[in-house]
C-alpha cells in the first residue's frame, strides 16, 4: 500500500488543528509528506471569530495558514507543503486531491455547517461521499 | 423600462456581520429614487419560481434539500453560504422575478427589464449551493427561454466568476456565456481557457482581470473579446449578471470601477440585444451599500436610455494584455471552426 502524501484540509478552527495533529502524527510514523491545503472563499476567520472579507486579506490569512494553523506540522518535524486555493472547501479539496495525488485525504469532523440528514453534509462528508480516494475522518477532541 | 425587487418580500437572514444582507435591496431602491427617474421605470410584478422552473437547471433533491433546510430552521451550508427559514421563499421569488421579466418584456410592455433578488445566484450550481447563492436566478430565466427556443447572451460583470452559471451552460449551444471578474480570486474558475463543453465549443468566453484593473479594461473586454463571438452567435435574448462588486468601494474584491463604468457597459451591452423588449439585468453581488445605489441606479438609468453617472467612468488601471490575451484565445477558436 502507497502511503507517499497525505493531504489535510485547514481552516484555522480547533477542529481542523486536531486534524493537521493527527496528519502529523501518522506521517511521523510513515514518512509521508502532507500537503495542507487551506480553501479561500469569499469571507474568511482570522481569530476564529468575526468573519472578514477574504481577498482582501489574502496575504494574511496565507502567513497565518502557513505560520499558525500548520504549525504542528514543522512541530512534528514531517515533510510538508502548504497550498491555498480559491473555492469553497469541497471543491478545493477534491481538486487538490487530484492534482497532488494524494493517498489519503484527513479532515476534521465538523466545521462549519453541513447537514448530511438534508443532502446538504459538511465539508468531511461531502468529500467522504464524492472521493474517489480513502478519507479519514477526525473527530473532535 | 421594468424594475423588481424582492425588498418587500425579503426574509432571507444571512445573521449579523453577514455582507449579504437585506439593506442591499434597501440600497438599490434609494439609489433608484436618487436618481429621479420618474416614469422612465415602471413597477414589475414579481411571482414565485415554481420547483419545475427551477429544476430547469437544479437537480431535485437538492431543491428538496434547500427547502427542508429552511424549514428546519435554516443553518450554514458553508462557511459562505447561510439558509433561514424564509431563505427558500425569498429565492423562489427572486428566481421568479427573472421569469416575470421575461414574460412582461415577451407582452411589450417595455424595453427592458432589471430584477433585483436575494440571495445572489451565480455560484450556485445544478446540485450545490455556494459563494451566497441558493438558486441561480440568471440560469433559470435562460434555461426558460432556451427551452422556449431562444438563443440567450448571458455576460456576468459580478467581480467573481459565475461558477454555477458557467457550469450549467457548459455543454448547451443555446447559451453563450461571458464573464468578466477578478482573477485570483473566488471561486478560483474563470480561466481564458475554459471556453465551453465539447457540444458547444467557444460559447464560455472568461476574461480574468488582474486587480485594479478600470472601466476601460472592461470595455476593452467587451469590445474586443466579446463582441465577435457574440456577433457569430447572434442572441435573441441578452441577461446580465450585473453585480457591483467590481466597484472601486466593495470590500469584498479588488477591481476599480466606478457608477460611471456600469452605465458604460450596460449600454455596450444593451446594443448586442436584437431589438426592444430582449435585455434584463439580474443582481448578483455588490457589498458597498453607496456603491451599489450609485452602479445599480446608473445601470437602471442606462437600461431606460436615460443618462445617471454619479461618478465618472474610470481608465488608466491595469488589464490591458489579460484582454489581448483572451481576444487571442477566442479569435483562434472562431478561425479554428470557420
């Protein structure tokens, strides 16, 4: 089995920070390379609070992505890249995904929103349905 | 000329600090009266999309999906994107609007037609909602009038490419399909070199502008890139995806364009309609509350061929060889196929 790149999807929240930790971790283990890949939609968090515009703030959201919310990558030591892209996060991380070739794609269990009882599921199950890639799926600490 | 808003009618709740937002509609009917247009604009009266014309270009359990979604209580799809319980009503009348244009316009009872729903429509795609957008309001009045067997020019001015509209029209020789918008920039499509589906060759035309970039550039776009692909393929029917986003004042992009500009392009674009009675207008983005009331009433008073600049039209940005190199693309594609 080819274990040889491992994407993780961030968005700055705790939930997706348990998944980069867990990435991290089995590439640690495997000697994977991850490859983090942030989705840039049109309104963004800086402090995971109020939501800002974001193409205004490009530049910052990309040094807090690469700097903040992958740190645990540099942390654990792993070989990793970091990718932002515009779309919203199934699209992203779908294409990404294709792109990279990636083995195995990690995402948090639940950002924001998603109602998979109504069609409309989050971010992890929309791409755990519509992948043609293994997916594993973080539950929140 | 027609105009309709969803404004008293609007119960689509984005919640507090969202850009989309109902004071948008507010917005545009202050502009409109600020512009003292008097009997140039004539009230148009709005109904609902019913599931059948919407599933024109939506899938059927995603319409179902948005609607139990509502009723539920609502919640966010995305982190863009927020349903409450009267978003689907809300949309069904801002798609319908669309509809009731076409139907008005098709009795004569004006010359055109400028529809003002919420929320926007032209991220949305057949089967997700996304970037605001529930339904696609643009899409359902053309998917109406292709059926009815019209040739239908869509151009999308909004800031950010029109995914949703894109994708719907990709492969249908029935829509030509124009986008000007920033570039990068959401939703991260728009390339020159998406030009359209094997079935219909040439009819996606994307001109990605770099930040900054003025009027000017976006008539040049038009003029030169624009212009012969829809000279070939001779509309019956021109909609525009008119967002104000592109003004120099929206938050949520870079572009630089002012009131004057939308005045320009709307009658650039009013001149590629066959004849009276086949242009309306649909809102999509615009997040500057004075921006928007100045473009939009600008656009309305283009439409009804009277003259509203409240600001002067702009030049002098960047942009000039994005549009040289998308003219290059698509006069191949016409040599290619002549």
């Amino acid at each position: 089995m080819k274990l040889d790149r491992i994407l993780v999807a961030v968005d700055g929240s705790d939930n997706s920070l348990g998944a980069v930790v867990w990435a991290a971790g089995l590439a640690a283990a495997t000697g994977a390379e991850v490859v983090a890949v942030h989705a840039l939609g049109l309104l963004d968090r800086l402090d995971g609070g109020e939501q800002v515009p974001s193409q205004p703030n490009r530049d910052e959201i990309t040094r807090r992505f690469e700097d903040d919310w992958c740190a645990p990558l540099d942390a654990a030591g792993v070989r990793s890249r970091r990718i932002v892209r515009d779309g919203n996060p199934v699209s992203v991380v779908l294409a990404a995904a294709d792109d990279e070739d990636i083995d195995l794609i990690v995402l948090g269990s639940r950002g924001l929103g998603g109602y998979p009882e109504l069609l409309l599921g989050s971010t992890s199950t929309q791409v755990a349905q519509h992948s043609s890639r293994p997916v594993t799926i973080v539950p929140t600490a | 000329m027609l105009v309709g808003s969803v404004v008293a009618v609007d119960h689509h709740d984005t919640g507090l600090g969202h850009p989309e937002h109902a004071a948008r509609l507010v917005a545009v009917a202050r502009g409109l009266d600020e512009a003292h247009l008097g009997d140039a604009i004539g009230e148009l009266e709005g109904r609902a999309a019913t599931v059948t014309e919407l599933g024109r270009v939506h899938g059927d359990l995603y319409l179902d999906a948005l609607a139990q979604l509502a009723a539920a209580g609502g919640g966010a799809i995305d982190p863009d994107t927020r349903v409450s319980p009267g978003s689907w009503a809300t949309a069904c009348a801002g798609a319908g609007l669309g509809l009731a244009a076409v139907d008005a316009l098709q009795r004569g009872e004006a010359e055109a037609a400028f529809v003002a729903p919420r929320p926007p429509g032209h991220h949305a795609t057949a089967t997700q909602a996304m970037g605001f957008c529930l339904v696609n309001n643009v899409a359902v009045a053309a998917a109406a009038l292709a059926e009815a067997g019209q040739r239908v020019l869509i151009v999308d001015w909004d800031v950010h490419h029109g995914n949703g509209t894109q994708d719907i029209f990709w492969n249908d020789p029935r829509v030509l399909y124009v986008s000007t918008h920033e570039w990068p920039a959401y939703p991260g499509t728009g390339r020159v070199r998406e030009t359209g589906g094997p079935g219909a060759p040439g009819l996606t035309v994307n001109i990605p502008l770099p930040s900054g970039a003025t009027g000017d550039v976006a008539l040049a776009a038009i003029d030169e890139v624009a212009a012969p692909v829809v000279d070939a393929f001779a509309p019956d029917w021109v909609l525009i995806s008119a967002g104000f986003d592109a003004h120099r004042d929206d938050p949520l992009a870079d572009l630089a364009w002012s009131a004057g500009d939308y005045a320009d392009l709307t009658r650039r674009l009013a001149a590629m309609a066959p004849g009276p009675g086949r242009l309306i207008a649909f809102l999509e983005g615009g997040y500057d509350l004075n921006a928007l009331a100045h473009s939009a009433a600008a656009t309305v008073a283009a439409l009804a061929g009277a003259t509203y600049r409240p600001e002067p039209a702009t030049n002098g940005g960047p942009g000039h060889d994005a549009v040289v190199a998308a003219a290059r693309v698509h006069a191949h594609l016409a040599g290619g196929s002549a």
